[in-house]
C-alpha cells in the first residue's frame, strides 16, 4: 500500500494497492492524465462472496465466527471474501474505543497481542490463498489517540493491500427516528483508497462514503472497476436509500458495485438492514439476501464495464469545463 497524502494524484499506483490523499485532489484535466500511467490490471472473472454475519459484543467470538464464514465462503470457491462493517465490534459511538486495535501497516509488523483482527485476516488469508476485505473494524492510532473506522484489506500472499479509513463520518439526526453521531469518537479518514487484483481494480469506501457521489468518481477516476463499500446502514435509511445508493453508484460510475452488511440483531441497539447486494455495472442487482445471516456469492466478469462504458460514455461526454457553480442574480442586477 501506498500513501500520498500530500503527493500529486496517483501517477505511481502500486500494483499492490493505493490510497490517495483527498486533499490533493486532482483537477479534471489532472485526472484524466491520471489514468494514463497508472495502468489498472485487465478485467476478468472471479467469484466474490459478501458474509452477512452476526456480530456480538464478545470481541473473540466474532473473530471465530467471522473465521469460519470465511473459510465456508472459500471451500465455495470464493476468491475475494468480504467481510461487513464492523465485524469484530457492535456498531455504535460508544464501542469504537473500547474495541479498537491498531492496524499495522505491513504483515511484518502484525502481532497477535496488538493486532488479533489484522493477524486473523493475514491468518487465513495465506492458507486460504484468497483476498479478505475486512469490511471494518475500530482501529486506534496510539500516537494520536485517534480512533477510525478502518477497513483493512489483505491479500492471498498475506500482505496488506489497502487500509481504508472511513472518510464520511455518519453524523445524522432524523428526528423521532434515528440521531447517529460517529464524530463523538471517531476521526475521518482523507484517503481515497484502491487495490489491485489479478481480477481488475477494487475502489473502497465503508457505508456513509457510499452517499458521496464525488468520491465514487474519483475511484472511477482512478481505474477502479468494483466499488465495495462494506456497510451497516440501519432500519430508517435502509429500506429506502441502501439498494438505491448502490444500485446509483453503479450506474454513475459503470461500475461494479458490492454492499456487504451484518445481519440484523433484533436485540441489538442498532439494527442493520441486512441486504448485501452485488450490482452490476447497469445497476441491475445479481445477488442479494434478505436480513438474517448469509452469504451472498457472485460470479462476475469485470470486463463487463466495458460494454456500458463504450455503450454510454458519460465519462468522455461529461462538460467539467461548466460544472464550476458561479453565483448568479436571476433578477438582474449586480
Ligand atoms: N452507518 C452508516 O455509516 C451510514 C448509514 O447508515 C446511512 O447512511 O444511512
């Protein structure tokens, strides 16, 4: 993985993967030349697996659970297992801390003590020989004290690919319904982050970056041929907007577009919505569940794109040159 935080966009993405800092986001002209060098892996077929799993309160069990829904998955034959938001933790502001580990920034450094999630995923990752996407877990820098809500992703040679620290702090209030404030604990990522596999470019955001059009593209921008945002979106926002943002990211961006989410537990104080959904790059849905514990498997070509992409091509047609908002007074006037 690689982090230019202040670095010009991404001339040197890494075969390995990629996270750009948001701060140095390129103007149009800089991101279509952007994609130039930074050549992503050709398209191609593979089996993916979204684990809707339980999640409790107790740390180590669902680190067992999750173990034995990834090793299910792969003796199904999956390839690039993912795993929802906050699989190792309840979701709420105030678990965060108290769940958090660091995540190291190699394999090298990974140690059981420190790391159980990272050394988990790395773990299973190697004797398995599949990508683990660790939809997220709470993460703590012990320099800063900082707390993320932090995606890491690990590849089948057990390194670490792609950290992915949720940009969008889900900070809402619908009243009588649902007040949600993540900032009380947690810090936001600046990162965009990518990965590559042998299969084509993996774009990452965790459930509230899924509402943010801008960064999608940004990810389209970079190459990216499925967008996966592991996400745990709730019982208001859910029946109406979890389908609907997915299946619109997709269709922005003719791309692929994977949501894996635990499963409900009707006892917990947040409820998830369940759905994880795999759509694709016209905005049909190949594969998804309902609420209760499952795993959804999808064999898709990422090749695919290419046929809405060559079909519609809103990305050679759209007018950056106009999209700069310019205040006017529509009743004349200064
Ligand atoms: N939980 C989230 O981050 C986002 C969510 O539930 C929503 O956007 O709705």
């Amino acid at each position: 993985m690689l982090a230019l935080a202040r670095a010009p966009f991404p001339r040197r993405l890494l075969a390995a993967g990629v996270a750009c800092g948001l701060a140095a986001l390129p103007r149009p002209a800089d991101a279509a030349a952007a994609q130039g060098p930074a050549t992503a892996p050709a398209p191609g077929k593979l089996k993916l697996a979204l684990l809707q799993i339980s999640v409790g309160s107790d740390k180590a069990a669902n680190l067992e659970h999750a173990e034995r829904k990834i090793r299910e998955a792969a003796g199904c034959g999956a390839k690039l297992i993912c795993l929802p938001e906050c699989f190792n933790s309840p979701y709420g502001a105030s678990f965060f801390p108290a769940y958090a580990e660091e995540i190291p920034e190699t394999a090298a450094a990974a140690t059981e003590a420190a790391h159980p999630s990272t050394c988990m995923l790395i773990r299973v990752a190697r004797q398995l020989g599949v990508y683990l996407v660790g939809g997220s877990i709470p993460e703590v820098d012990r320099a800063t004290g900082n707390v993320y809500n932090c995606n890491v992703v690990v590849s089948p040679d057990g390194e670490i690919v792609c950290k992915h620290r949720k940009v969008h702090l889900f900070d809402i209030d619908v009243p009588g319904k649902i007040t949600f404030r993540e900032s009380d604990t947690l810090t936001a990522g600046d990162q965009l982050s990518l990965f590559d596999t042998p299969w084509g470019r993996v774009g990452v955001g965790i459930c509230y970056d899924i509402r943010f059009p801008q960064y999608a593209h940004l990810l389209r921008l970079s190459g990216a041929h499925l967008l996966l945002y592991p996400g745990a979106f709730n019982m208001t926002t859910g029946p109406l907007h979890w389908e609907l943002l997915a299946r619109a990211r997709a269709v922005d961006n003719q791309a692929f577009v994977a949501v894996p989410s635990p499963a409900r537990d009707p006892n917990a104080g947040y409820q998830a919505w369940g759905h994880s959904s795999v759509i694709d790059p016209w905005g049909k849905v190949v594969a998804t569940t309902e609420h209760e514990e499952a795993i959804v498997y999808a064999e898709v070509d990422l090749a695919e794109v290419d046929t809405p992409r060559q079909s519609i091509p809103v990305f050679d047609q759209k007018r950056d040159d106009l999209y700069t908002l310019k205040w006017t007074n529509a009743r004349g006037g200064s």
